[in-house]
C-alpha cells in the first residue's frame, strides 16, 4: 500500500471485481453481473457506489448478512406486476432480474413493474432504468435503505436516502438518466469525503440540536448511532421546501415496502436489538414503460432530445457556463474514466490487498 | 364588492362554481365533475387550485383557449396504456377520465398509465390520486405546465412548475397524499400572495442576474415576460441538491410530453408568435397501481400506516411541536373549511360578481 491515490485500468478492476464475487461463492454469470453494476459506478465517476463498496460487500457476505447465491423467486404475479423475494441474495443480481422481469411485462402489456423484498443493497439506482432505456423504453426504481433521512421538523434518521431513478432514449448518443437521492447528499457521499479527509457542505446533515454537522467522521458516525440525520432535499423544514424532499423520501418507502409486506425505515439496520448483524431485507421497485405501446420510438426519442437540447440552450446565469441535463456529466466521465483508469485512493489500496490475498487471488498486482 | 375577507359556505360555493360552468356551455355532469375537483382545492387549503382560478377558466373558455364541450378521444392503445387526446376541452373532465382509465387497465393488468395531448389547466394534480387511493390504489399524476423553472446554472423560466402528485390508501382516515410542484414554489401561490398583498421569500425566484426576486406582482409579471423564474426544489446551483428538482421536474416534461408526441416547455405560453392567444397544449400523464395484484390490500394498508405513524412519533428538532405526513394539513383543513366555509378576498370577490352579473346567475346573493 502506498500513500498516494494509484489507478487502475477498468477491465483489471472490473475483472477483479468479478473474481473477488466468485471467489465469495458467487456463481460466475452473477458475479459478472455484479461485477458490471459496479463498474459503471466507478465509470459515471460515483466513486461512493463502485469498488469503493466492494469491502462492504465482501464483509456481508463473508458474515452471512448477504447470501452468495441468488434464490430469486416470484411470489405472486398478475399480468403487469409481480412479487419478488429475493431470500437475501446479491442486491445486483435481484435488481438486474427483476428490472428485467419489468421490460418482459411492459413488451407484452405497455408497462410493467416489480416489487422485490428481501433484496440487499444493490449498487447504484441509476443502472436499472439504464436497461431500460437500452430496451427502448423508460425506467424507474427505486429502493429503501437504513434509516437516515430525518423527517421535516425532526432530527432522527427515519428514512434511507430512498434514491430516485429516471432512465429513457433519446436521439443523442446517451440516454437520459436521473439517479438522486432524496436527501440532499448521501451516506456514500460522506464515506468518499472520509476517505478523502474532506467535510461535507453546511445544510446537508443535522446534529440532535437542530444545527449543521459536517465532519465526515462525525456524520457516519452518527448515522449509525441515530445521532445525526441527513436532511430532506429542500432543506431543514419548510421555507425552501424541505417538506417536498421528505415527502418523496416517504413515497419510495411505500413503493419500497408497502407493496411487498416487507420491512421498513429502522427493520433496515442489518442489526439485530441485541446488537448482531442481521439480513437487511431491503425492498425494491422497479418500473418499465414500453414507449411502443405509446408513440413511435423515433418520435419520443426526438421530442426527448428536444426537450433536452433546449433546456441546454436557455440563457445561463452570469458567469455559468454550462447548463447540463440529467446524466451528461456522467456519461463524459465515463469517456474520461474509460481513458484514465479509476483512481484508487490509500484506504481503498488497502482493501483491495486485503480481498486479494485473503481470497488467494494472486494473480493481481496491482503495483501499490 | 367589499373592501373585506368574506366567506361562503362549501357547498353554495360549489353550486355556484358547477352553474358557471354550465354557463359556458360545459355539459351538466362535466361542470359537476370540474366544480368537485376545483372546491376539493378550497377544501384543502390551497387557495391557489380553488375557486381563486374560476375566473381564469371562465375568460380561457370564452376567448376560445378552452373548449367547454369535451371530446375525450383514446388515439392509441395497449393492454396496460393509453394516448387520449383532449382537444383542448376542460382540464378536470379530461384528468378525471384519463385517471378512471387507468385505475380500469389496473384492475385488470395490475397497473395502467394514460399519457395526454392537448389538454388545458387540471386543477390540483394531487386529485388524481386521491381517485385511485379510493380504488384501493396507488396513484400518481404529472402534467406540465407554462415556462417558470429555470434549469440550474440558468435564469430563463423554461420548465413548468411540473408537479408530482401520489396517493395511497392507509388504515387511517385519511390517504397519503403528497402534491407538490418540482419548484421551491409555485405561480399561484404568488397569485394568493398579490391578492394578499404580500412579498414571496428569498431564494425562491431568480431575476438574470441570478438575484433573488420577492414582491408577488414583479414575480407574476417577470414569469409571463420571460425576465423571472423559479427556482427548482433544492435551491440555486447544486450545493443544495437544486440540480436534483431541475432532473425532477424535466422528468415530468418527459412524461408528459414525449409518450404523446406533443407540445413542450415555450410551446404552452397558450400564446401566438404574434402575440394572440392560443390552445395551451399541456400534457399529463396517469398511472394507477393495482395493490391487490402485489399483496391483501389491509396488508398494503397496515404497513403504509405503520410507516406514516413512526415518522410522526420519531424525535422532534427542539421547540417543533409536530412532524407531519403528506396530507395531514390538507385533510385537517378541510374539516375546518367544511365547517367555517371559504374565505374570499376582495379581489375574488369582484370575480365572482362578474361571472355573476355576465351570466345572469341572479339567484346568488353573496353578501358582497
């Protein structure tokens, strides 16, 4: 391990990620799934859901929280919709299936959604409405998280940053493609800025008393220790519309939960009242809309680019000089990361030496 | 007309609103239909949905922007999905049967979705919704709407205040209801405010200078001219997540205008290039969620509520006496509304009167 943030080439990382999967017991076409999710994490330049969560995942499914081996099941289904139970399995390979059990059902009747409980955190929401749109049509998911979200007026994290995903063509090169939470930031977002040594923004977490936290450390901290909240988008109560971030919060633990009789807001810790590690049982839900079923592809797609280009095109404010749409700068960073490499920084080295070499995976060397 | 708030009973208001309707040539049950939805806005609280916008539909109708006689036509169709055109006629009934085909493709496939073309101002989208939750469903509803947001890094008003509504039923009285624009605020609320006579707040609107805007009168004027916008849920630049309400509300002109190959963002001025008045074109989109297709309804019910209640019942920022849900205020207002009857500005009085008098409904006697 060095001091220094290293680089490695995305095929050697996405190809380590895959071994480290099936090293765990993961079976190889899943694992390379898996492998594929992340990347494009690492790819899109969110650097908190890619290889930087691979120790996390490693450590579930070494400590039984995640089972290396996926049962995905349909337990109920009509002809738009189905149930899915997960049983603990790898969150990416749950995701990819059920979104893409979405897509059949939209081929067949317009649209199509699936509802999944059980699931574990499956990398970033972004990817799903992604196949989506590669399918020709739109994507939506969504999933819940462990509690950290505080409701407007309160200072408990209650909610997980609940992420939105908005995905469809267009006739540009790339698709369309929202990926948010519905806090302001985000937990991966505090792990990235402590492995950097950085702080967090004012207005983006809150302390017992109401005031701003933004130490790295001391946020991560007190999300687990039900101490600090992530606030709403919109902010800390209502003037900015903190109560609209909450709201949507609120909305994706529905969608999340209440379809699937899953468990919900603190049933999400992964701890047990006791203080042992348990499953997460994370729900999902997944959304495909075939635009066939509505309009011409070409249509859509050009009535999209449209909207997109012309939004690009209105007058900037002074000395701004851009105005972008959802998913541009992810899309240039991948050109970028696909050229550069993805930068591995110390704390990362070490994790990465650390699965190496406890999964005899020699044939790696990374040169840190 | 007096120079005081007066106030008029629910039920003499809806009457009144329905034979205005039926005044302008909507057909009996249409204006029954529009006067239900419109007074359901009054009822809870938002003053800016009511009866405050009757005079707008009643001159767009007259000049011929809105059709009073509604051809509802389903121009394309799949299992799960629909494309109806609205012909320019009443917002209300085209939303009303556009959201009870989609709860009817529910029912059978598990869930629909209705996207519109060339419809007119709805009312309030949290409505729609609320038809579905009474279905035992969830449901959700889009629209866009005139040019106000500016995308982040921009000042030109380009996005509607494209709002997002979703319901659901609960085991408590009332659904989970949220309704909220994808902007911090929204054009008729400084509609109320300029009735009111009273300034918006910081941060809410950008001049092109990037500088905030409050007097209610320079905003309204600044929006239809092209020299102010509001600004998105999250704030100005991104350092509040104010990228994220901009994704947000270029979702809803996603939605609402590419499924049906129609108008979008300065195509819905509802003004001529030569400056005449024109149909506005607006676009929405309806989806309804079966909940008996994914699990028992008491099921969906128990866990949605169990949700609602422990977010209530988490820790309070000090001297905040309550948390809320979306909903709450709206439904404890209207059983204050239902019993105090809806208050009239000044303002709206003189509207009221004039519909009156041009109509000849002499069995009104306001007391003003």
């Amino acid at each position: 391990m060095t001091e220094t943030v290293k680089v490695l080439p995305v095929n050697v990382l996405q190809q380590f990620m895959q071994d480290v999967f099936v090293g765990l017991g993961v079976p190889a076409d899943e694992a390379a799934i898996s492998a594929q999710i992340l990347i494009q994490s690492d790819l899109f330049g969110i650097e908190s859901h890619g290889v930087g969560r691979l120790k996390m995942y490693y450590d579930r499914i070494k400590n039984g929280q995640h089972r290396p081996v996926t049962q995905f099941e349909i337990v109920k289904e009509a002809p738009a919709t189905a149930v899915v139970d997960g049983h603990h399995g790898v969150g990416m390979v749950i995701g990819y299936k059920a979104m893409n059990l979405a897509i059949e059902k939209a081929r067949v009747y317009g649209m199509g959604s699936v509802a999944v409980r059980n699931s574990t955190h499956f990398g970033i929401d972004g990817y799903y409405p992604l196949m989506a749109a590669r399918a020709g049509m739109i994507g939506m998911s969504f999933t819940n998280a462990r509690p950290s979200i505080a409701p407007t007026f309160g200072v408990q994290p209650m909610l997980g940053t609940n992420p939105i995903a908005f995905g469809c063509p267009t006739d540009e090169a790339n698709p369309f493609l929202y990926d948010a939470a519905t806090s302001i930031t985000q937990r991966g977002k505090f792990e990235t800025l402590e492995r950097k040594g950085q702080p967090g923004k004012a207005g983006w977490v809150t302390d017992q008393q109401g005031n701003f936290l933004t130490d790295a450390s001391e946020v991560l901290k007190g999300l687990t220790q039900d101490t600090a909240a992530l606030l709403p988008l919109g902010g800390a109560g209502e003037d900015l519309g903190g109560h609209k971030g909450y709201g949507l919060a609120t909305i994706v633990e529905i969608l999340s939960a209440s379809l699937q009789g899953g468990a919900f807001l603190h049933a999400l810790t992964g701890i047990t009242p006791d203080g042992g590690k348990t499953h997460f049982q994370l729900g999902h839900f997944f959304m495909a809309i075939n635009v066939e079923s509505f309009t011409d592809l070409d249509s859509f797609k050009k009535t999209t680019g449209d909207i997109l280009r012309a939004l690009r095109a209105s007058r900037k404010a002074p000395d701004q000089p851009r105005i972008y749409t959802a998913g541009e700068k992810e899309f240039e960073k991948e050109i970028e990361v696909r050229q550069t490499g993805v930068a591995i920084v110390p704390k990362l080295q070490q994790d990465l030496l650390t699965m190496r070499d406890e999964l005899g995976l020699t044939q790696y060397q990374f040169g840190f």
